[in-house]
C-alpha cells in the first residue's frame, strides 16, 4: 500500500485491540475451562450480544467504548499456560527448600529466645556455690572469668550482690582502699596483699586490712610468680635444686637431646637485652652496658614476642637494679624459656631460686671486658656452651596459668582445715612486711 494512503489509527482503538482481541482469534484460544465472553466487558459488548440475530458474537468497533469504560477495564487475565507455569514454580524443589530453610531460621530464633533466660538462671545458680575473689585495682580483660579451679574472679564490686570470699589488692599498680569496708564480704572473708614486683620500702600500706599475702617472697602465705620450677613429671613448686650433673645427656629423652641441638644450631648472634627506663637507680647498669658495647656488637629489642622471638641470640642481657631476696626478674624466665642463657647484670642472690649454672652472674668477672670475652669462648665452644641448659633432664620451666587458683584452693577448704605457713591477722602482716629489707648496692660495678 503506498505510503500516502495510510491511515493513523487512534490511540483508543489501539488499546481497544489490545484489550478485546479478534473475536476468531479469542475462539481459537479458548479451552474448555474458559468462560465464552468475560464478564468483565462494558455494558455495549453485552448488549450486542443479546441482540445478536446470528447467534454470533460481533464486537463493536472502538468509537463505541467510551473512555469511562476504557478506564473500567481490568488486566489482562493470564494464560492457562502462565497459570500452569506458576503452579510448578511454586511446587518446585527449589522452592520448597526456600521454605524449610525459613521456617527452620525461625525455630532457631524462636529456640534463642527461649533459651537465653534459662542460660542466665543457670549462671546464676551456677555462681551461687562458686567461691568469689574481686580483684580490688586489678584489670581483667573480658569481664568475670570462672577458673579451671572452682572459682569465679572479677573486678566489679557488686556482682549479682554476692558475698566475697576474697579481695586481692595488687601492690605493683596504684591503689586505694577507700570504699573496702563497704564492700559485701563473707565473715572470714581474706584481704590480700599481692605483688610480683619488688615493694617499696617505704611507709607501711594500709595495713590494718591486710591478713593475707601472695608475693614472690618466699616467706609470703601464697607465693605468686609468672613461671615457676618443678619437676618434668611433677607440677609442684620446687624450693631446692640439685648440683649440675656433667652426663646429663645420660638422663635426658632423645627428644629433648633433639630440641636443643635445633635451638643450637639456629643462633648466629651474640647478645640482645631488652630496653628499660634510665633513671638514676639504673645508672650502675647503664655505664655497665656502655662498658661492653666496646667489646661487642649488641642488638636491643622491645620484646621477644612475635616472629622475632630471640631465639638466634646466644645469650640475654638482664639488668636488674633491685637486690630483693627472693627476686627473680621476669627476663630471666623470658631467656630461659626461649632457650637464652641469661647473663645477670644487677640483681640479688639466686640461690635456690634457679637451677644452677643455668645463668651466668657478672660479679663473677672483674671487667666487663672479661666478661664479653667469656661469652664469644662460649659461642665457639658448642658442648661448654650446651651445658647451661643442664637443668632441662632433670626440671621444667612452667607458666602459671591460672595465677589465682592458689587463692582458691584456700578459700574452697573449711576455715579450721585452712593450712597456710603463718596466721592471718594484720599483726602478722607487720612484722611479715618490716624484717625484709633489700641490701644497700653498690653504686657501680666499674
């Protein structure tokens, strides 16, 4: 047809096209389940049918429906083969296990929710016959903690408002004991006084309160330390050492024979010591130190954690200004458990506190230049220096885990079955704190 004849056709008529399609081809689409005309249709498609001489359907032309009727009309109903398609849909495996999963989600919030009230009752029972410690100025990372041991530990002063059995006062942070009276306790209840660092002899701490102690002293009720010695086959502390044995590859596992020529074999420096704070009671040390880097190329570190954890020195330099009986630097555990001789700069008298010949002790030399010289024999001499690490067939160097668990085997135990070294009065803890007193030192070691 050419193009100038072409017609535009209206827009309504369109739609009405798209709405009510060719009588013929609506019968063709028809099945036995569909009605023979909607019931939806405007009024003028009805009445043509019931003025039909022919019995056939005629449907009006477009001009016939007017736009109010247009708007009337609904969507377009979908097919038997889309209603089909969405029966399967819906029935689908897919679909079906979409379902279970959400009624599943919901069971296990529902569970949830019902669980968390019967969680806390039994926490709360559960701590009803745990013995309480409160860590009076102490920090404690994730809140109470329920030891290994039978007790539960925390640093909130009113906790579900039970009783205390015990309250720890650590003496190596800073403290004040106002508001302790106020705190809810236990009759027999203990105030201790801790430490693991060397105390001030200053004036007395408040110690009218006090009628417990857990130090490192020897003498003290509790003795508390980071590591402590014993047996390979037994945890018990130990207070005495044997004499080193010369064949005591004789009476160490292959094992451990293995370990330590593989701790051995992978030094390749000297020295390393760990940085302190220089101040005027470390002075002695830091001239020592100045002494020896002139002798030797000496590394300095912040800490032997992480992937450089020392283990490829020979030895540790441990400057220590304090002298207290029963003291043992924290370094010294450190080396000796990354597999370092200690070298002792400073510090007391370790007898009985350390295996010996386990360290190596600076007031043994008269220079330091000979005591450098000592060191870089021992790195050239691989079975002198092998025999420092002695201690090894005989002990083993353990971490205390569980730092208050010593604390709660007491506690546990009925107060006429209590076993501790003294009385626990404040009149013990006097004269407990005044007969100890660290040596005057030297004021150098030049």
């Amino acid at each position: 047809m050419p193009i100038d004849r072409l017609r535009a056709m209206p827009v309504d008529k369109i739609l009405s096209f798209r709405r009510n399609p060719d009588p013929q081809q609506l019968e063709r689409q028809q099945t036995d389940g569909m009605e023979d005309i909607p019931r939806f249709l405007p009024s003028q498609l009805l009445k043509d049918e019931e003025n039909g001489k022919d019995g056939n359907r005629r449907m009006p032309d477009s001009d016939s429906i007017n736009s109010e009727d247009a708007i009337r009309l609904p969507p377009p109903r979908r097919s038997p083969v889309s209603m089909r398609n969405l029966q399967r849909e819906l029935y689908s495996p897919n679909q079906c296990m979409n379902v279970l999963k959400a009624m599943v989600a919901v069971v296990t919030v529902c569970m949830l929710f019902a669980t968390i009230p019967l969680y806390r009752r039994q926490n709360r029972d559960k701590d009803h016959d745990l013995k309480m410690i409160l860590l009076w100025n102490e920090p404690l990372v994730g809140g109470p903690a329920h030891m290994e041991c039978g007790c539960l530990v925390t640093n909130q002063r009113n906790y579900n408002d039970k009783a205390y059995d015990s309250v720890v006062v650590n003496a190596d942070h800073p403290y004040s004991l106002e508001g302790l009276n106020g705190t809810q306790h236990n009759p027999d209840y203990y105030v201790v006084y801790a430490a693991k660092q060397p105390m001030s002899q200053g004036l007395l701490p408040d110690f009218m309160l006090f009628n417990l102690t857990m130090t490192y002293r020897l003498d003290s009720q509790l003795i508390w330390t980071d590591y402590y010695f014993s047996y390979t086959n037994l945890a018990r502390r130990l207070k005495w050492f044997r004499s080193p044995n010369l064949n005591f590859a004789d009476d160490m596992p292959g094992s451990m024979i293995q370990r330590l020529e593989e701790e051995i074999k992978i030094k390749s420096r000297l020295a390393v010591y760990l940085m302190y704070e220089v101040d005027e009671n470390s002075l002695p040390e830091s001239l020592y130190l100045e002494e020896l880097r002139k002798y030797a190329e000496l590394d300095a570190h912040e800490s032997c954690l992480g992937s450089d954890d020392c283990s490829h020195y020979y030895f540790m330099l441990i400057f220590e200004p304090t002298a207290c009986p029963d003291y043992v630097p924290p370094q010294m555990y450190t080396a000796m458990n990354k597999y370092l001789v200690p070298v002792l700069i400073g510090g007391g008298n370790l007898t009985n506190l350390v295996p010996q010949h386990s360290y190596i002790n600076s007031l043994d030399f008269a220079t330091p230049k000979d005591l450098m010289g000592h060191l870089k024999d021992l790195t050239s001499n691989p079975e002198e220096y092998k025999r420092y690490f002695w201690w090894h067939s005989l002990y083993k160097l353990r971490k205390t885990s569980q730092p208050y668990c010593a604390l709660c085997y007491l506690i546990q135990q009925p107060l006429e079955k209590r076993q501790i070294p003294q009385g626990s009065s404040s009149l013990d803890f006097i004269g407990w704190w005044t007969k100890y007193h660290c040596p005057n030192r030297s004021t150098t070691f030049l």
